[in-house]
C-alpha cells in the first residue's frame, strides 16, 4: 500500500485571495470599510477647502492692500506729513499654507495666518488677533489627522478584537491550528489583510489630495510612514489582546478602555501636567503690559523719552529739538520703546512655549497618539514652530517699516506720493518643511514594540480545552 499523501500546504497567493473573499462576505467589514473610506475622503476635502479658503484669503488681501496704498497715498501724499502716513497705512502680512496643511491644519484654526501691521508698537498687533471662542477650538478642525489619531483605532479594535475569539466560540479553533499554515501565520494573515484595507482606506483620499496640492514626495512619505506607524501600534495591541482566552466582549472592552485611556485621558492629563510645569502666560498678557507702558509715556516728560530712545538708538540723536505741542517723532519713539520695554516677557514666552513643545513632542515616544499629530502638524508646517516663525517674518518687517520711516521723522524730511510707492513690501517666509524624524522614530520604536508583542501572543494561541 502507498503511504497516504500529507495534506499540500496552499501557495501564499491562493490563501490571501481565499482569505480576502472570506473578509468580503461579511457585510459588517464591508460597511465597516467603506464608512472609513468616506470620513478620511470627508476629511481630506475639508482640509483642502480649508486650505484654498485661506488661499482665496490672502490673494484677496494683495488687492486690498494695492487700494488701501493709493487711497492713503491720495489723502496723505499732498501734505508730506511721514508720521500721518505711518499711523494710517496698514501693511498685510500673511502666513500662506504650505502644501501639506490640508491634513492637519492644527494652529491655524487657533491664531490668525494673516495680520495688518503698522509702523506702531509691534507686540499688540501681534497679538490683537488671538482672541477667539474656546469652545469653538476645543473640538478642534475635522482633518485627516483627527480621523487617524480617534477614528482609525476604532476601526482596527472592531476588525481585530475577536480575530480568535470569534473561532474559538464557533468551535472552528481547533480545526484551523491543526490545518497547513495555521497558527500563527493565520493570524498574521487575516490581521494583515485587514490592517492593509484599512491603510489603504486612509491612505488613497491623501493621495488623491496630495496629488491636488502638488505636495512633495518626502512630505507624502513622512505622512505614509506616520500613518502606518500608528496602524501597526494599534494592531499590535489589538492583537495581544486577541490572542487571550478572553470572550469576545471582554476584549472589545479591553480595547476600548486602552482607546480612551491612551488617546483622551493620558493626553489631557499630559498635558494639565505640562501646563503647571512649564507655565506661560498669554499673547494677551504681552499685548496688554505693552499697551500699559505705551500709553503711560503720554504723562512722562517728552525729554526724557527722547532721552531714553536715544540710548538705544543713537543714529538718530543730532534730530532737531522738540517744539512745542505734539511732534510724531516723539510719538514712535515711545512706541518703540514699549516693544523694549516687554522684550524681556517676550523673550521668556517664547523660550516657554519651545519648552512646551519640546515636552509634547517627547511625550509623544509614550503616547502614540500625541506623536502622530506632532509629526503630522511639523510635516504640514502648522504647529508652534511654524507660528513661530511667522511671527519672526513679521518682526523682520516690522522693523524694515521702522527702519523706512525714521529718516522722514528724524530728519524732518517731506513724505512725498513718490515714497509711498517705495514702502517696504512683506515677504513671505519661504516653505521649511523638514522630516518630523524624532516623532517618526518614537512611533517606529514603540509600533515595533507592539508588534514583538504581537508575535509572541498569537504563537502562544492552543486549542480549547475539553
């Protein structure tokens, strides 16, 4: 007699395809798939009507800025008068979006991209414009990154969460670890398929809208590798806990627990932490002490303010001596002098709000959530860096305004229609995009950990016990 046939192990191929048309019969995952397609589609078409909104914004501030310039230079330029030319001229200025903000618009939704400024105290009109509804900002913008950081999760805990329970109570168990290829290399399998349909669910509405913004290939693949990161953390621990012996039901409350604990509740306390130890106060809190010693240089001798700029800014000392009544060389010099006189608070602001970020960014090496949308936001150039350096594109023009107009105060020189057309221009901060490496690595490590896990919980997966 010939010795019975071992059972042929089917081709990887051919168990992919099976294991695809298996996941497809179940109307639940269909749907379940084709509701993450729509909210990440959703999300990205938000994001990039948010985006070209911004843009239409700004184009249409170039125009007004022509008009307001001929108008001034129509009532202002007849009278030669620099000071009434510096106090109602208004220069926009404007943070335009880079290409990849459509996916996480971050702070632009909190602080304005764009402002007027004039010749005047700098620190109040940076800030004049931070004042907005709290309660309208805390749910925050519905963007690419608020689908993958809250909703992606749900969807793998749901896909995943009876990956094994689910066979262990329809008595399929035992059958399926003593066939070819099961075990583990099952599991791995039918998770694989389902995290890749679920990257790919998020993952083609970005390229659709990448494609739209002409985002550049190293931006696109920061945000690929930061997507799938985040997938792969979220699997690894659904499947750790899917491979216990666990009902279904108490590992779809396991998961749910580990879903708010890591992405709500440590975040916030995180960062209620992080408030109390880096305290900073308020733009607000600049604006106001500025304006304080702005207007209390109205009751101070005009001889001593002088006096006081000049220390500073001798070139301009050999100007003529006061006369009597109001004289508007008088009048910026005190306004310059309060940008002086808070640069020591502006200096600790800002060096708070790094250290801030520093520590959110470190944060997020524990919390992958917090990692996700610190890559994210530094990829799309919305985060405090970015805010940051817009505020520095300001101050720099801000000072060629200053600059531009102290020759026609000093020396008492006439402002004619001709120099209104000579003002300095704004120029925009170039694009800066940069590799969030430190955040890509921390989801990298921690995703890796979670895998090991992974691993190690389904090869421990045996038969039920009778």
């Amino acid at each position: 007699m010939r010795p019975a046939a071992k059972p042929k192990e089917p081709r990887p191929a051919d168990a992919w395809r099976h294991e695809l048309r298996l996941l497809l019969r179940s109307r639940l995952v269909c749907v379940a798939l084709a509701l993450l397609f729509l909210l990440a589609s959703l999300a990205v078409w938000s994001g990039l009507r948010e985006v070209a909104r911004q843009q239409q914004t700004i184009a249409r501030l170039a125009d007004l800025q022509q008009q307001d310039l001929a108008a001034q230079a129509l009532k202002h330029g007849r009278s030669g008068d620099a000071g009434s030319a510096a106090y109602y001229t208004f220069h926009s200025s404007w943070d335009p979006p880079s290409p990849a903000a459509f996916l996480a618009l971050g702070l632009r939704d909190a602080v304005p991209y764009v402002l007027r400024i004039r010749a005047l105290a700098l620190q109040a009109q940076l800030h004049e414009g931070e004042s907005f509804n709290p309660e309208l900002a805390l749910a925050g913008r519905f963007d690419f990154a608020f689908v993958l950081v809250y909703l992606a999760p749900l969807f793998l805990i749901a896909l995943l969460y009876e990956l094994v329970s689910g066979e262990r109570r329809a008595g399929r168990l035992d059958t399926l670890l003593a066939l070819p290829g099961g075990g583990r290399g099952l599991w791995l399998r039918r998770a694989g398929l389902r995290v890749g349909l679920v990257f790919a669910c998020l993952v083609l509405p970005v390229l659709a809208g990448a494609a739209c913004s002409a985002m550049p290939l190293p931006a696109l693949a920061s945000v690929l590798l930061c997507t799938a990161a985040y997938l792969a953390f979220w699997s690894g621990l659904s499947l750790c806990l899917a491979a216990g012996g666990r009902s279904s039901a108490a590992q779809a409350l396991s998961l749910m627990g580990c879903w708010a604990l890591l992405t709500l509740v440590l975040p916030t306390l995180a960062q209620a932490v992080l408030a109390r130890a880096v305290p900073v106060h308020q733009g607000v809190d600049l604006m106001l002490a500025q304006r304080q010693a702005v207007h209390g240089a109205w009751d101070l001798p005009r001889e001593a303010t002088l006096a006081q700029f000049f220390r500073s800014h001798p070139e301009w000392r050999q100007t003529a001596p006061l006369p009597a009544g109001f004289h508007w060389k008088w009048y910026y010099a005190f306004q310059q002098l309060g940008d002086e006189r808070v640069a020591p608070q502006v200096a600790d602001y800002r060096q708070g709000l790094i250290a801030r970020q520093a520590w959110t960014e470190r944060l997020g090496w524990l919390l992958p959530g917090v990692g996700v949308q610190a890559a994210l936001h530094r990829q799309a150039e919305t985060d405090l860096r970015a805010q940051l350096a817009y505020q520095d594109a300001v101050a720099e023009f801000h000072a060629r305004l200053r600059a531009f107009y102290y020759p026609f105060l000093f020396q008492e020189r006439r402002f004619t229609p001709e120099d209104f057309v000579a003002q300095p221009v704004f120029r925009s901060r170039p694009a800066a995009s940069s590799w969030p490496a430190g955040s890509l690595l921390g989801l990298g490590l921690i995703a890796g950990l979670a895998l090991v896990l992974a691993l190690r919980a389904l090869g421990r997966v045996r038969p039920n016990r009778t």
